[in-house]
C-alpha cells in the first residue's frame, strides 16, 4: 500500500471540506447528487467515446497501482543479476537453470531462458526490447484514460453549472426552486474542476511515474543478461547496474 498516495488524496479533500466549514458554510451544500450524475456520468461517457472499451478497462485496473504499485526494487535485481553472473562464471549458463522459477516476474524468467537457451546477445536484447516496447505503449495508452479524464470533467463540470443556470432562469417565478438550482450549478463546477486537478490528473501521472520505473528496471535487466551472456566480470556486471540509480540516489 502506498500511504503517500492514500494521505495525499485525503489531504486534498479534507482540505477542500475543511475551508467550507471555516468559512461557515455546511459541508453538506457540497453533496449535489445531480451534479455527481452531470459530472461522472459526463465524463466517463466522454472517456468511453474517445478509448476502445479493452484500452478503458485496462485503465481501470492499472488505477490500483496509485494505491498497491507493482513490486519495482532495483537493488534486489542487482542483486540477482550478481548471483546470476557469479553462477554462470563459474559453472556456465545452463547452471542458472535451477534459479528460473524464482527469477520473479514472467519477464525475468523469460530472459533468463532466452540466456540459458544460448540466444545471442543481440537477438535477446531484440527480444527483450520489443517486449518492453509492447509493455510501454500498452500500459501508457492505458493510463491516458485518466489523463483524459481530467481534461473532460471541467468542461463537462462548465456545462451542467449552465444546466442549474438553465433551471433557475426557467423558474423565476418559483423563488423555492431557485436555490437548488443554483446549487447544481456551483457545485457541478468544484465536482468537474476538482475531480481533475484532485483525482484525475494526478492518478494519470502517478501511474506514467510507475511505468517508467518499471521500464527502467526491465533495461537494467536486459543490460544485465547481455553482460552475463558476454562472460563479464560480475563486479563489472554490478557496476553497470548502479549507474542506473545514480541520478535515483
């Protein structure tokens, strides 16, 4: 569980809720179910037109990673990729056969056989990049749909303020109806502009964030078996990782 995450996004609703009460204002004013309906609705309709429904779905279930990010520690793959070197120095690649299965992910352990199988360093480093090309793009087209996201819901947020606006012009002579109606309106504003700058964007770049990270630690991989393939030193081979974290650190 990322906690920076979860306290980040609390912080920003606690704040918004925090200055209506000090203000003076009921914090229940803020809850408009109509203008969540215009909002929401608005934009994932929106969202929906402009993605195919596989690339909008994928986006859903990448929104974890904001909150549970995939597991991407840079040292434990030094580390491995050093035992790795240190083992095929000594008793030859088909030695790392025994250490696939705990390898970890589906990418690390085809590497690994593509190294064990003999491949040559160019052909796994072809294989291995197209891989993360197709991962990158994947997961990047993805996440887009909360990117775009935020750039619908203020628009949308505009349109169903001058549908409240609508409402009250069109009941002037009914002075009860007129608060609610202006209620939506304000309130469809703060649900459209807030949910992109609270939600939406941020969850579009948090997740361009962990897809970088993890594009970064699938190269060192690759780096890492092409200097395994070539019977490097492994403190040549651990060396080479740690320049990879220097800007990091």
């Amino acid at each position: 569980m990322d906690i920076l995450s979860l306290f980040g996004l609390l912080l920003a609703v606690v704040a918004i809720l925090g200055g209506q009460w000090l203000e003076g204002g009921h914090i229940a004013s803020l809850l408009q179910v109509t203008a969540f309906l215009i909002v929401i609705g608005g934009t994932l309709g929106a969202v929906l037109l402009q993605h195919p429904l596989p690339v909008f779905a994928h986006g859903l279930r990448l929104a974890r990673w904001a909150f549970q990010p995939p597991p991407c520690d840079y040292r434990a793959l030094i580390r491995k990729s050093v035992t790795w070197s240190t083992i095929a120095r000594k008793g030859g690649l088909l030695a790392l056969e025994s250490h696939i299965n705990g390898a970890g992910g589906e990418y690390e352990r085809k590497g690994l056989r593509l190294l064990i199988d003999g491949a040559e360093p160019e052909m796994l480093r072809s294989i291995l990049e197209r891989e993360i090309d197709t991962f990158e793009d994947s997961h990047r087209t993805a996440a887009k749909i909360w990117e775009a996201a935020g750039g619908y819901a203020p628009t949308v947020g505009i349109l169903g303020a001058v549908m409240g606006l609508i409402h009250v012009m069109e009941n002037l002579s009914d002075p009860s109806k007129l608060g609610s109606g202006i209620a939506v309106a304000f309130v469809a504003t703060i649900y459209g502009v807030g949910s992109a700058n609270l939600l939406f964007l941020p969850l579009a770049g948090k997740l361009k964030l962990l897809i970088a990270k993890e594009v970064k630690r699938r190269e060192m991989l690759i780096d890492a078996l092409i200097c395994i393939a070539n019977g490097e030193n492994p403190r040549i081979v651990e060396g080479r990782l740690e320049s990879y974290l220097a800007d990091d650190e």
